[in-house]
C-alpha cells in the first residue's frame, strides 16, 4: 500500500529514487511522484499511472539534487488524479511530504488550517499533514537549538490521529529529511555517505544493507552524513542498525514475463529452503529455531488461533486441517480484520498465531496485538524478514521463500502449506503420533520440491486448458475437506488476476445454492486427490454434467474418474497427504495466469490491488 523512499548523500538523488520507487511500485501503482530540492528550491514531478511514465517525464531534466523524496500511490483519499499524487506541497511551497497511511482527523485539521489561511489543491488527507507542518514551521523560531523543520513535524505529527509512515523536506532545509512512521512501516538504510528512507527494504537495498526499522511513533531526524531517532515526546532513542540477507538479484525477473510466472516456478526452490535445516536427525519430526515456545509448553496447549487476510487465511484454513488432522489440536481460523475487532474469547491455554507473507498486512498486525495485548503467545509466520510481524511476534517461523513481487500470492502460499505440514508433524509427534508415521511424514514432506517440479513441467498442457476456458465469465471451484481451501484459493487467483467472477465452495455445498450457477457458460473446477471421497467428488462432477456444465478435473494419478466425464483432467502426482493441497494449489496458479494473459489483463499489478494492505 503505497511505496516512499526517500534520499540523502552523494549520488544522483533523481536516479537512485526512481530505481528505489521502480522496486516498490508492487506496493501500490495509481500514480507516482517525486519531489527533489537543490539551491533553495524544490523540483516536484507526478504521473498518473506507472513509476515508468514518471521517469520518462524527468528524464530529459538534469538533476544535481542530492536530496529528494517519492511515493507510489494506492489511492485512498481521492481519485487517481496528479492533484492527488504525492509528494504534496504545502499552499506557500515550501514543505514536501510523501506519505503512506491515513489521517483520520484530517478533516478538523483541514478546517483550521483554511481559517488560518491555508489552501488545498487535493482531495487527500495527506495534503492537510503538508500544510499543517508549514503552519508550525512558519511559527517556530529561526536558529533554536533544534532544526525548525524538524520541530514542525514533531508538533504536527502530535496532532494527527492514523497511520503513516512519511517523508518529509523543506526547500529552506537542502541536507535535512524527516521520517516518522506510525502504523505504517519505515526504514532507514544507513549507507556509504547517503541515508536512504523506504517503506521496506526492496526500497533501498540496492544501496545499502545496513537498514535500523523504525517503530511505530518515533520520527528520525536525517542530515548530511548522520540521523537520530526520537519519541514523538522527544525522547532519543538509541538505533539499532540490522544487516539484511537480500539478494537483489532474487527480486530480478530474469527470462520469465511476469514476476508471478517467475514466483510460479521459484516454487520448488522455496519448499526447498522452507525445510532446509529444520529436520531433526532422528528423521522423525521437524524442529523450528525461532518458535521460542518449548516443548513443554507446546503441550499444554488445548487450541490454536489461526488469522490472515486473503491468501493468507486461506493458508490458515489448510493449517487447521493438517494441525487437526495430524496433530489433533483444535484449531480456529478467523479473518485478522474480523479478530480485531471481534473481542473473541480464547481459551487460557490457546496459542495464537498470524500468517502473513509481507508480515505488514495492517489487519493481520493488529490482530496480533490484541491478542498479545492480552497476554496469549502469540506467534508468526512470515516470509519478510525483520517485518513489523516478525518483529513484533513472540516467535514464529520465517518462510525463506525469497521475495514475492507479484501482486498475486503463489510461492508464499504453498510455503506456507509446507511449513503448516511441518508445524502439524511437529505438534503431532510431541503428542500421538508414532515414531514411524514422523519417519513417514518427514519423508513426504521431502518429496514435496521435486513433485512442484514434475507439476510445473507440464505447464503447456494447463496452458492449453486455460486458453480453452479463457473467455468463461463465471467459474466454480469444489473441493472436499483439505482441498476446500485450496479451491477458495483457485477462486481467489482467478478473479484477482484476470477479474472472472470465481466461487469457491466445499463441493457438497454446491447442491444448497451454487449450483444455480452451473450451465454452459460456468465451467466447474472440482478437485479428486483423495482416495477417501472420489465416490463423492465423482457424484458432485456427474451433478454438474447434468446440467450442461463442463468440468476440469484436478486429480492425483491414483484417482482414476469414469471415462469421458470431466471435460479436461490435471494430473497431480500422488504423495503424502500433507503435501497434497499445496501440490493442488499449483496448477490453479498456472491456469489463472495463463487466463489473465490471454485476456490481456496486467498479471502483476492488477487493478484496484496493491501486495501489501497497509491501510485499513
Ligand atoms: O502479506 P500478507 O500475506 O499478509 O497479505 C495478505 C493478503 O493481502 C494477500 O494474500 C492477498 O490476498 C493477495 N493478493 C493474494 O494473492
């Protein structure tokens, strides 16, 4: 939800902004904007659309600022417009502000600001902030013992009510940024004669890997060569600079078209790396590093709490069948943004746990603390590294599925599954599971890297299914049991890539309502990968067939279907049953992007989405 960075040092502060902005427009992409300050004057570029057309509109001008901020937008206040692109300008000109968040009492502050004299151009609640800091700057006396700027946006900042995570320059101030986040993620990137802010690493660490994460109300003070960092009551806090391992190259799209195609196929090496090390030697269960929960206390636990958002809770979903199945805990799954607010009761010895692949989804965050505000061991997973999530959990589990750029979550899901099969095996041999069955699972598990493989090499069959389907407008997606989240999931990647209206339900479901939907025109996904309930998903397909519809079967090898009745079948490879749903999930991520291309839909950054939901 919206990208910042903003720089400070001895380089090209245009080109390295822009190539920082280009790495974050994942975040969010309505429009750009950059503002850059030399000699007393600030230079101020916006686009509507792509951080593309914003560097082709400065690329002719010859730039010799050193210092300058720049946002990629996610509309919330006010249409996608360049009035309503960032940075904004205070009405005199002089304050530049980026900012990614929302300010709730923008509208009081607004009102006082304009009997005070103050103009808007825009219909944003940024726009306020901007001139709310020119109204104390203007205030703040010349030559105190802190920078004027610096003290204007800590008074402003004490004023506003929301989130943000924001930059701030001054025409008059040409070495000096302010930054300051509150529920919004920033981070400061302490490099080699430059400092760099940006709303998370992908922003900077080109630059630098040398990155201090801010927390939520401090606000940092950046000049020439140095920064420090306070409390919104001035209170100075001591950094601490973190080193990050990312690969820049990771983030690269190499020879693939779109960086979900790319993320597709990263997939046999992200369950690699998910269960790279976290095998105990007896071969029987894994074991996980960072849970900071002992064994003892593991077993004292009578339920677990699930929450995510999106993909997310889907993998939530699919970790309460495996946990119940395997480990025969109970386990609840809630919507974070439906947790927060639901004042649910758990149980004294529930563990909690989020799940969320950038580890900054807002809803999810806030669930987290509530449920550590009162006082539960409150875990996560999380494929971000030193993200607000992972920072603020009191343990979890790190996915180490490399950076996930598409909009669209494919990689970070199916490790998620993975390390949901690993947690369940793990829960299970600390209760009831037998020595052998650990040995059996862990060697399951194993296989799951090479099967993704052997999925992913028949791409061009899906390929030629999806072209097939391309033009349907309504799709079902039935699964039974631990493949009914993956069929919400299938639903979920359909329609947010190629904007097909998708369902996706428990395939006994279909018979109370969806299958009014089923005709000619709405093809029927349904999943057969198990030998349990083949009769069963066999009746649901011939349900369909009844009624004109055609139907893509997703099935293992062993599960055979009667001879001509689905119209097009997948073939999975058959495997353990932990594996089984995240192996299912790939060829829905296949189909779905072969759809949204050849509908010519934006696969990456489709409309109205950003990858990660900062803003409630
Ligand atoms: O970063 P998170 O896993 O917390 O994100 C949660 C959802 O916003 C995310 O999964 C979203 O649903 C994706 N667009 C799904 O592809």
């Amino acid at each position: 939800m919206c990208g910042i960075v903003g720089y400070l040092g001895g380089g090209n502060a245009t080109g390295i902004l822009l190539e920082g902005l280009q790495r974050l427009e994942y975040r969010g992409y309505d429009s750009a904007g950059l503002a850059t300050s030399h000699r007393g004057s600030l230079q101020v570029a916006k686009r509507v659309g792509r951080v593309k057309k914003l560097a082709g509109a400065v690329s002719g001008q010859t730039s010799r600022a050193k210092l300058g901020i720049c946002h990629t937008r996610w509309a919330t206040h006010g249409g996608v417009t360049e009035e309503n692109a960032h940075p904004h300008l205070s009405c005199d000109g002089k304050i530049a502000l980026v900012h990614n968040g929302v300010i709730e009492n923008y509208l009081p502050i607004k009102k006082f600001l304009q009997s005070a004299g103050f103009t808007f151009s825009s219909q944003t609640d940024t726009e306020i902030l901007s001139n709310l800091i020119a109204y104390h700057y203007r205030k703040e006396p010349e030559g105190g013992e802190t920078s004027r700027l610096f003290e204007s946006v800590r008074k402003s900042l004490r004023q506003v009510e929301g989130t943000y995570g924001i930059a701030v320059i001054c025409a008059d101030c040409p070495s000096e940024i302010i930054g300051a986040r509150n529920g919004s993620p920033l981070i400061l990137g302490v490099g080699r004669n430059e400092i760099l802010l940006a709303s998370d690493v992908a922003g900077l660490v080109s630059r630098t890997a040398k990155v201090v994460y801010l927390k939520d109300g401090e606000i940092v003070h950046v000049r020439e060569g140095d920064f420090s960092i306070s409390t919104l009551d001035a209170e100075a806090i001591r950094p601490v600079i973190d080193e990050v391992d990312w690969d820049v190259s990771e983030s690269a799209l190499g020879h693939y078209t779109h960086y979900m195609l790319k993320e597709i196929f990263d997939q046999p090496e992200a369950l690699e790396n998910a269960m790279r090390g976290r095998f105990a030697r007896d071969g029987s269960t894994a074991k996980f590093g960072g849970l900071n929960v002992t064994p003892q206390e593991l077993r004292q636990i009578d339920r677990i709490m699930f929450c995510g958002c999106g993909t997310a809770w889907h993998a939530c979903l699919s970790l309460e069948f495996l946990i119940e199945k395997y480990a025969r805990i109970p386990v609840e799954v809630e919507y974070a943004s439906e947790f927060r607010y639901r004042n649910a009761p758990l149980d004294k010895n529930t563990l909690f746990m989020v799940v969320s692949q950038s580890g900054e989804t807002i809803d999810t965050l806030a669930a987290l603390r509530e449920s550590k505000r009162k006082g539960y061991t409150s875990l996560a997973i999380t494929n971000v590294v030193g993200s607000t999530i992972a920072r603020e959990s009191d343990g979890g589990i790190y996915q180490h599925a490399g950076p996930e750029i598409g909009v669209a979550s494919t990689k970070a899901f199916t490790s998620q599954l993975l390390l949901g099969a690993m947690l369940a095996l793990y829960l299970g041999r600390l209760r009831d599971m037998s020595f052998n069955d650990g040995v059996e699972f862990v060697e399951g598990l194993k296989t799951a890297p090479e099967k993704a493989g052997a999925i992913l090499r028949h791409c061009n069959q899906i390929k030629d299914i999806a072209l097939k389907y391309a033009r349907k407008n309504d799709f079902l997606f039935l699964g039974r049991l631990s493949m009914f989240p993956i069929a919400l999931e299938g639903a979920l990647k359909l329609k947010e890539i190629s904007y097909i209206h998708a369902e996706g339900y428990p395939a006994a479901e279909m018979k109370h309502g969806p299958i009014a939907l089923v005709s000619a025109d709405c093809p029927t996904l349904c999943f057969a990968t198990e030998k349990d309930t083949l009769s069963k998903v066999i009746s649901n397909m011939q349900e369909v067939k009844a009624r004109n519809g055609e139907v893509i079967a997703v099935r293992s090898d062993s599960c055979r279907l009667p001879e001509g009745l689905a119209d097009d079948e997948i073939v999975i490879p058959d495997a353990h049953g932990a594996i089984m749903p995240l192996l299912a999930a790939i060829p829905m991520q296949l189909l779905s992007y072969y759809i949204a291309v050849e509908r010519g839909c934006d696969v990456d950054k489709p409309r109205n989405l950003a990858k990660s939901v900062t803003v409630e």
